[in-house]
C-alpha cells in the first residue's frame, strides 16, 4: 500500500516512524515533512493547507491512504475532497472537524446531548462579554478563542480586568485572527488533566491509551500556553474504574451525538478532560493525534498502525480487535527555539542528534520544527523536537528522556524540566474515582 502522510511536524513524523515499521506498506509519502521524514519517506514540496494540491499529489500517485496530520486541512474539507476523488482518507469531514474547528460549535454539541463540560457563555461582541465579566462573582474564569489559534487560544483569568484584556486582544486587535470572531467563557473547571484518545469510523470506537501533556510553556506550569511542551504516557490515576466512567459519560455519547446530528466521523476523536471530583468534563474536542501525544502513543503502540488506519478510512473497524500497548512507560520532553510560544528563532544549527538516539535504544528523537540543509539539520519552528523515551518505570523513562535532551544543543534552546513530575495525590485520585 502506498501511503501519504499530510503535514510536516512532530506528530507526522512519529506517524510516519510508525507506518513505516508496518509489513503492509509499499511507499511512504509526506507532504511536506520534515528533516526527520525525510531519513523514513518521501517528502514532496506541498503545503499541508494546500488541498488542491494534497488532492491532485494523491490522485498523481495513485495513493491508497491519506492519513490527515493537521486540523487546518480537515477543516477546510481535505478529507470530503479525497473521498470525493475515491481516495481512501484517515481523517473526519469538515463537519466533523467543526468539533475542533468551532469551540462554539463543540460546546451546543455538548450541552444538547447532556455531554458533561463546563457550564458557559458564548459572545460575538466585546462590549458585552465585559459586561458579563464585570459582573461575575467567582474566579477564575476561563476566556477561549471559538476558532483555531494553534493550541494557544485559551486564557486562564482570575479577575476582570484581566479578562477583559483578553476578550480586547482576541476581539479587537485580533491576536488569533478569525478565531476571535467570537469567544466562549466559561467555569474554570479544577482537578487533574487528561487527553484520551479514540479512533472511530462513525460506527465503532477503539479507545487509545491514555496520555498527559504539558501545555504551559515554563516549569510548575507557568507562563503562557503552548501547542505542548512535553508529555507521559499511561496517566497512573486513570484507573480501570475512571476509564470506564469517560467511555460511558464522554465517548460513547460523544459518539452517538454525532450519529444523531448526521455527521459521519472517520478518524481521530481526541478528548481533553477535567477529571473533577464530580467526575469527568470536557475542556475540548481535537479531531487528530496530538502533538506530542502521537509520539508517546506511537512509542507505546506495540500493533502495526496501519490496519487500523486503513479499516478506519474504509469503514470496517469492527474487523479488528483492541491493539496490543507496551507495558513500559514513555516520557517525551519537547525542545523549543527561543522566543517560543511568541515570536522564536529559526535557523539555528542542530548538534548532538546522532548522539541523542545513541545514549539508549529506548530514546527517538521525533522532529518538528526542523528542516535539512546539506548535511545539517536547522530550527525551522517554534517547537523543534521532542526527545522520547520508554522505561520500565516513569521515573526511568523521564531520566533516558532527559539524557536525550542534554546530549543535544543549538543556540537559544530550552526545555521543561518538570515533564512526568506532575502526579496526582493518592487521595486525589480516590476522590475523583468515587465522583458520580
């Protein structure tokens, strides 16, 4: 099978690193790739975002998949222009993208299908959702972007003022541009985070494993939000019982919403959640593999990715059975380019790759922001790698990681040191696991 890999950053490369390994393929495509692609699959010069082209390279090369990496092009309909060309396609629909595409969108889908999340106000003008913020009795609330800004349209505030400063820069002096046209506030939800993931062809759902990620940019997580900054894999306080609470409550529901509402769903649902005291909530809809979540589930995932990528797209996921995980912990610890998550560095010679994956069999180093010049790797992004490790303990996966990040330097580099230290209190998890 000739397979085409649409993107060019960490989650594609680790998407590419695992198909690669699959005995079913036959040539491996990415558009556009990257540095570290390059050493597994073809890249071919076309945008991600460019859906003429993503279309026709397809059709040219007579590709039997196209696993869609970013959000940009589901929602601007790549997968309903593939299918409509009858080329298979790993990746939902324009409608089915609104999930990520629209937080407004995403949050009446959940309040309509009595979905648990945060109770919240949607806006279209500024003028009013200040009014609204003037008058709010708790903090903090929590101010988001409806359309796409990268991972970086959430604001945590814990006053009015601040807020309010907020809501100016996202609807007036449009930071994130279109993405601001409207804005949601809503409850700042308190307990522990959690992505878990789904892939479902609209009538059958497999259930990933679980992932935390990191999204501050500084360590105790402060300073501004990211597109991630590290993440661990399983989430110890995801217990058997709590699992089953988020595919009863979420995903299951989550799933026949989306039946009820029409849309045919083929591909990723990706679920960010506030596990409560009451129970799970959902924060968001993402309708890809995260970035870096992909990386730890790639390293984790011990089943050829393949089939299941193909009898997604083709509508025969029951076929298969659950996929078979390592037991070992993975850690992965993103390095950025200074500047990041505002404006960042690029071009800066990359030392120490060879090195890194050296240190220990159970270290990849996936690429992101990089691109290849001659025999060197440059800085191409804001996040430039995320260094993985597998250990037979979380601890000991966090130490390969971050020999990994130390065997490796360019100017302006920095990193988390705090990745996979975040653990929940045993009472906590107790807590959360007896919410109704």
């Amino acid at each position: 099978m000739k397979v085409l890999v649409v993107g060019g950053g960490g989650r594609e490369h680790a998407l590419c690193w695992k198909i690669a390994r699959s005995p079913l393929l036959g040539e491996l495509l990415c558009a556009p790739g990257n540095a570290g692609t390059e050493r597994i699959a073809r890249n071919v010069p076309v945008a991600a975002k460019d859906v003429d082209g993503i279309v026709r390279l397809a059709r040219e090369e007579r590709v039997g998949l196209v696993v869609v990496g970013p959000e940009e092009p589901l929602c601007a309909g790549l997968a309903d222009r593939l299918r409509a060309a009858d080329v298979p396609v790993f990746g939902p629909g324009a409608a089915g993208a609104r999930l990520e595409g629209s937080k407004v969108f995403a949050k009446e889908l959940l309040e309509k299908h009595r979905i648990p999340t945060a109770p919240a106000r949607i806006f279209d003008r500024s003028g009013i959702a200040k009014a609204y913020l003037e008058g709010c009795a708790t903090w903090p609330q929590v101010v988001k972007a409806d359309g796409l800004a990268g991972g970086k349209g959430v604001y945590i505030t814990g006053d009015a003022r601040s807020a309010c400063s907020v809501v100016d820069a996202l609807m007036e002096e449009r930071r994130h541009g279109d993405a601001g046209t409207k804005v949601l506030i809503e409850e700042c939800l308190v307990g522990e985070e959690a992505s878990v993931f789904a892939v479902t062809d609209g009538d059958t759902i497999l259930i990933l494993e679980p992932v935390q990620d990191y999204k501050r940019v500084g360590d105790d997580d402060t300073g501004p939000n990211t597109g991630g900054m590290g993440v661990y894999s399983p989430v110890p306080m995801l217990n058997r019982r709590l699992h089953k609470q988020i595919e009863q409550r979420v995903l299951f529901p989550t799933l026949h919403a989306l039946r009820l509402e029409g849309i045919d769903f083929r591909g990723i649902l990706f679920v960010g959640l506030m596990l409560t005291e009451s129970g799970p909530r959902v924060l968001e809809y993402n309708v890809r593999f995260g970035d870096p979540e992909c990386q730890a589930l790639m390293r984790r995932m011990k089943s050829d990715l393949l089939p299941y990528l193909a009898a997604t797209a083709e509508g025969r996921l029951a076929e298969l059975e659950a996929p078979d995980w390592d037991p070992r912990s993975c850690v992965g610890v993103v390095a950025a380019a200074d500047g990041y998550p505002d404006r960042y560095r690029e071009g800066d010679p990359i030392q120490g790759l060879d090195e890194a994956e050296a240190l220990d069999e159970v270290v990849v180093v996936f690429h992101a922001g990089t691109r290849a010049q001659g025999p060197d790797v440059l800085t191409a992004g804001g996040r430039v790698l995320c260094v993985t490790a597998l250990g037979g303990s979380l601890e000991g996966a966090r130490e390969a990681a971050y020999a990994g990040i130390d065997a490796i330097s360019w100017d302006g580099m920095f990193c988390r040191r705090d990745i996979a230290r975040r653990r929940p209190a045993p009472e906590r998890a107790a807590a959360l696991e007896g919410g109704s």
